[in-house]
C-alpha cells in the first residue's frame, strides 16, 4: 500500500546492451541470494563480470561448476596464499571458503588504469599469456555499462512510475520494460553495424523516441508485409543519432582533493604560507612472508 521497492538483479550483455535476465525480491533482499538464481543462465565460456558486493567464494564455484569464467574485484581483507608468481603483480593464489571449508585456487592480477586506483581483480582465467592483466583490466572496465543500463531502465525508460496494484501486475509491467529495452537494442545493434561502431556510440534517448514511432505504427494496424520496411527505417534512424562524449577523458579519482578545492582549502593554505603534503604512496610491497616461510598476498 506504499511506493514499490524492489532490489532487481539483471544478467546483462555487454555487446548488445541488453538485459538476458533478471530477478527480483524485497528491498531488504540480499545481493547473493539474487546471484544465485542467475547462474543457472551461465553458459559454457562465458564470462560474468560483476561487482565487489557480489564476492563470495560459495558463488565463485558455482560459476566454475557451470564451465563459465567470471572477473571480480577482491575484498580489502583477503589474504590468499600465493602458489605461483606467474608475472610482475601477477599471482596463483589459493583462496579458502571457511564456511563451507572448500580451497579454490585462482588468479589475481593488480591492474593499474589511468585516473583510477590501484585494483585486485580475482579470475578464473589462469593463463597470463592467453589473457594478459591489461587485457582483463580493459574487460572489466566495461563492467560499468550495467550501471548506465540502470540509469536509461530507470531516468529514460521511467521505470520509477509505476500502474500496478498487485506484485502480479508489478512482475508484468516490469517484464514490458525489459521486453521494451530489448527491442531498442537489438535495434540499435543492427544499426551499429551499418555506421561501424559500437552500440554505445549511439543514443539511447533517441532510439527510445523512434521505438515509439514504430510501435505507435504497429499498433495502428499496419499490414504484415509492412513490417521489414518499418524495421529497416527504424534501424537506420537509429544510426543517426550519437551520444555525447568526451574521448581519451582522464579526471582524478582522490575524493580528498575534490575537497579540498570544494572548501577553498588550495587557495588558503597558499595565503597562510602552509604547503600542502601530498598522500603518502601506496606500499610497494606486495607479498608478505609468515612465520611458516608461507607467501601471502596483500591488498
């Protein structure tokens, strides 16, 4: 009897841009009970990549169980054995599950990425030389692509504003949505294909307003045969249009010196004579040795 609040789960790909499943609960629903129903829509091969909220070596070996791969970044607090150094700030690492007292043995990779912080990325991919660290830094910097996906279901689709009344019509008009988003997507890939780019180099916005041209034509009882004409036009309309980016865009991540200069605190220090002391910088020191002559690995 109240705003609709759901904690939603989607199963997203990264070329097209388009939701292959999703899963909801309450808001008070945990994140890994989510995953879980999920996984079960893993094929062989493929590579799941997903937040550091999601980490739980339980979900990690249900992935591998399945023949698929996944990237995520590790906890602050893991300390892995290390097994191998395959390369520089490259390691086999022997993670344990203490709760179900299972060992998996993993790859982490410290990955460096210009105008972003250090990072530990956990992978099932072993190989170093078939899948460098820069490569799967490359591959999990799209990762963000799901949370642009979230702000066009919920800003452009307004999937905020909602006519339902039952958790049954809820589930229905939810599914619309995805069903909505798919077909501008699909459209959109064909259409990327047409000017030689990616589906992310075209707006999102503008293939919306054409989707509901095509489908208000649809609607109005267009004979069958119209429908690859239609099809086609909506396509290259949506080749037309791009969005708005800034290429080759570096900014700095340290949220201390956005504050700073949001307090003016540059400018007052300069008058007072006070230099400011830079950060110190992160340790060099990656491994740490135990009383057991035993390598661990550090954050």
């Amino acid at each position: 009897m109240g705003p609709i609040a759901v904690e939603l789960c989607c199963l997203f790909d990264l070329i097209s841009r388009a939701p292959v499943h999703f899963v909801y609960g309450k808001a008070s629903t945990s994140e890994h009970k989510l995953i879980k129903k999920l996984i079960c829509y893993l094929k062989k091969n493929d590579l799941l990549l997903f937040d550091m909220g999601f980490y739980c070596c339980t979900t990690l070996v249900k992935i591998m169980a399945r023949s698929a791969h996944f990237i995520i970044p590790a906890k602050e607090n893991l300390r892995p054995r290390v097994v191998n150094k395959l390369t520089k700030s490259d390691y086999l690492c022997e993670i344990k599950d203490y709760n179900e007292k299972t060992t998996v043995t993993l790859r982490i990779v410290f990955v460096y990425r210009n105008g972003f912080r250090r990072r530990r990325l956990v992978t099932s991919l072993l190989d170093p030389t078939q899948f460098p660290a820069s490569e799967l830094a490359r591959l999990y910097h799209m990762r963000w692509d799901i949370e642009t996906f979230y702000r066009d279901f919920k800003c452009t689709l307004r999937a905020t504003s909602w006519h339902c009344q039952t958790p049954e019509t809820f589930h229905r008009e939810l599914l619309v949505h995805m069903i909505v988003c798919c077909l501008i997507r699909v459209a959109m890939l064909e259409g990327s294909k047409l000017c030689n780019l990616s589906v992310g180099q075209l707006s999102f916005t503008r293939a919306l307003t054409e989707t509901r041209l095509f489908l208000k034509k649809l609607l109005a009882g267009a004979e069958l045969y119209y429908w690859t004409p239609m099809w086609e036009s909506l396509v290259h309309c949506c080749a037309r249009y791009r969005v708005k980016n800034k290429p080759n865009r570096q900014f700095t991540r340290d949220q201390q010196e956005y504050r700073r200069k949001a307090r003016g605190l540059d400018q007052r220090s300069s008058k007072k004579g006070r230099k400011y002391r830079k950060p110190s910088p992160l340790p060099q020191s990656e491994t740490l040795k135990d009383l057991k002559e035993q390598i661990f690995l550090l954050s």
